[in-house]
C-alpha cells in the first residue's frame, strides 16, 4: 500500500512558504535620490569615466544625457587602430634592393582588444590591384572610397577632360593626391573630396561632391599667388588634417601647402595663430621636435620645443650597427602618428620598424603575427563622432 497522504504515481507538491518567511518589499522612502536628480556636472563626472563606445551608448537615453555627454568628449578623436599595407623585412646593408616587392592587400591592426576587427572587404583580385598609399599619377584615375565601419564604397569617376575650355588634360598636369573635406550625411556615404593638381607651375583644386552613389566635378580657378617653383614630384602624396585646414609636405622643403576647407584657397603655410603644427627631425642621434610658432629662436616661424638624445634609444634596437655613420644611413623617422599619440614612428634598412613614445622614451617593435613589418605610411582610423551627437539641441 501506498504511504498515507500520497498519491500512487504522483510527486510530493512542493507547499509555497508563509508569507512571514517572504522578503518584505523595500520600504518608500521620500525623498530618496534617483537617476533623475543627478546634477549636470555629478553626470559629467560619471561619463568622463566612459569609455568612448560606452559614451555613445549612454547619450542615447535622453537629451538630458546627450547633452551632458557632448561636454566631455575628448579633444581628439579617439584612435581605433592603424590601415597599412604590410611587406616583407629587406635584409640590412649592403645587401642589393630585394627584388621581390608583393603588393599586400591592406590590412588593419586594432589598438587594443577592444577596438572593432575592421576591413576594407575587398575581393582578393580587386585587393591586388588597389592600395590606400595615394600615389602620384600623370593622368586621372578612378579612386574607391570605402567606409570601413559601414562598409560602404563608391567609385569617384575621374574628373572630366572637358571640364576646362581647350583643356583635354593637358600633359603638363601632375595630381598630388585626393583628400577628403567634409561628410554631407552622417550615415550615408555622401562627402566632398578635393583632388590637388599641380598645371604647369600653378596648383588647381578640382573638387567632388558625391550624393547617393552620383559624382559631380567641379573646377577652380588656377591658385595665381602659389607659384610651384620645384619638381611637383617632391609633394607628398597624402595630407594632414590640422588646425582646421588641409597641408601637403614638401619633401627637402620647409614649406607646406595649406588649403583651407571652408574657402578652398590654397597658399603655402603662414604662421598659425590657432592649432599647432610640429615636425621632427634627427640630427646627430638626437630627436628634435619643432612647433610651428613665434618665439624668440623661432627659425623661419618654427620654435624647437624638445630635444632628446636618441643614442640609448638606438642601442635597444637589435643588430643595429653602432657605428654613427651606419646608423644615420639606416634609420630615419618615416612620420608623426597622425592620431596625437606623441609617437613618431622610425623606420630602418633591414632593421624593423619601430613606434617612438616620446612621453614615455619607450621604443615598440612592430611586427605582425606572420612576420611582415608594419608598412609606411601608416594611418591612423579615429572615431568619428555623429555630427547630431556633436551639437545637441537644448
């Protein structure tokens, strides 16, 4: 027989507890303090603290938030990671220039774990055949324009040959490079690009304006003030945002040519009365950085404003010869991190390719997991922040 009280096939239920034995509910308080009482300036305490993707997740919970949130961003841009195109390690002097120069599709190196894996998400032919180190042509070219983030990409036709009277893109045309000058939409892939041209002895703005996928050209008059008076050859190709406008660096020069983006007039760099403009040089194993500015020693309106010794920095470097003669003829600095990390970043014959803190004197190999050195140039991918984030109503 069954036990007493129970069912034959059944389960023992289970009894809910008395109601003494339940945790009694929390208990009003008036008066209490919650989210909404916080002060402005306590929030803006909270969301400094943040960390850049955190930021944004956190402005989107009122305008309240948003609008605190917009006060603390940073003053730069955060960095994401660095673009380049890797290539394999040359073997040091007097070894011959190797012979063997693959073309390494681009690829992107995050900052940190938790930065986004990005791609440019090219298919394997078409990444042969691009790179993202802008080069300088003869004759028009098509240029793809990818957002990494979105994934989108357009084709920018090239510029017409009839866009000028009589033109027909003349011979004596050499194009420097094509930068960007401001995002029409902040999720669509509508922007305003320049292409830099240099005509003869004078340059020429030639500017894009893609909406929706249509390209549309339109030419500016031929800067008359701006002579070219050298080999257009000895402009770099890629540009520097700073200080709000556009500079080209001239190699062996210490002029640059500065576009300002709002009036598109282009002339070559004056002294700067907002923003700072720096560049460094090695002379005789000591890294020298010099601002652009006026100062008692200013030579040609650029001010020293640090110098250190590079002698120790060079010794942690394997293999490198000690000889000073040797070493001023296989390392050279290739450029500033563009990112505002105070880095600089060295390069060497045969030797790798290093990152220079020069806050923290801290020099960091850079290799990739397979081997290949880091390429040159490097550019560096911030975080844009949403124009409507930038400037939230009240």
């Amino acid at each position: 027989m069954a036990p007493k009280g129970r069912c034959r096939g059944r389960k023992a239920r289970t009894l809910p507890p008395p109601a003494a034995a339940r945790p009694p509910p929390p208990p009003s308080v008036e008066g209490a303090v919650t989210v909404a009482d916080i002060t402005e300036e306590l929030l803006r305490s909270i969301l400094r603290r943040l960390a850049p993707a955190d930021l944004l997740r956190a402005a989107l919970a009122c305008h309240y938030w948003r609008r605190a949130a917009s006060r603390v961003l940073p003053r730069a841009p955060p960095l994401l990671g660095y673009f380049f195109h890797s290539h394999n390690t040359v073997k040091p002097p007097p070894s011959p220039e190797p012979t063997n120069k693959t073309h390494y599709p681009a690829v992107f190196v995050p900052l940190d774990a938790a930065s986004p894996r990005l791609s440019l998400d090219l298919a394997p032919t078409a990444a042969r055949g691009l790179s993202i180190q802008d080069v300088h042509l003869v004759a028009p070219a098509p240029i793809l324009a990818i957002d990494p983030a979105s994934r989108r990409r357009v084709l920018l036709s090239p510029p017409p040959r009839g866009a000028l009277p009589r033109d027909r893109w003349r011979g004596i045309r050499s194009v420097i490079g094509v930068a960007v000058l401001s995002r029409a939409h902040p999720s669509r892939l509508s922007f305003d690009a320049v292409c830099l041209t240099v005509d003869g002895d004078l340059p020429r703005a030639w500017v894009a304006s893609i909406r929706d996928g249509d390209c549309a050209w339109r030419v500016l008059p031929l800067a008359e003030g701006v002579v070219v008076d050298f080999d257009p050859w000895w402009f770099e190709a890629r540009c520097v945002h700073a200080a709000g406008n556009i500079y080209w660096h001239i190699c062996n020069s210490s002029r640059l040519l500065q576009l300002d983006p709002r009036t598109l007039e282009l002339s070559f760099m004056p002294v700067l009365a907002d923003g700072r403009l720096c560049m460094t040089v090695i002379v005789h194993e000591d890294l020298q950085i010099w601002v652009c500015g006026e100062g008692r020693r200013s030579d040609r309106a650029w001010v020293m404003d640090r110098e250190m010794c590079m002698t120790k920095v060079l010794d942690t470097m394997p293999r490198l010869p000690k000889d000073t003669k040797w070493r001023m003829a296989c390392t050279w600095l290739s450029d500033i991190d563009y990112a505002r990390t105070g880095n600089v970043f060295v390069k060497t014959w045969g030797y790798g390719r290093y990152s220079f803190d020069t806050e923290t004197g801290k020099l960091e190999c850079l290799m990739m997991t397979d081997g290949k050195e880091y390429g040159d140039p490097m550019y560096a991918y911030t975080l844009s922040w949403p124009p409507e984030f930038l400037a939230p109503r009240d």
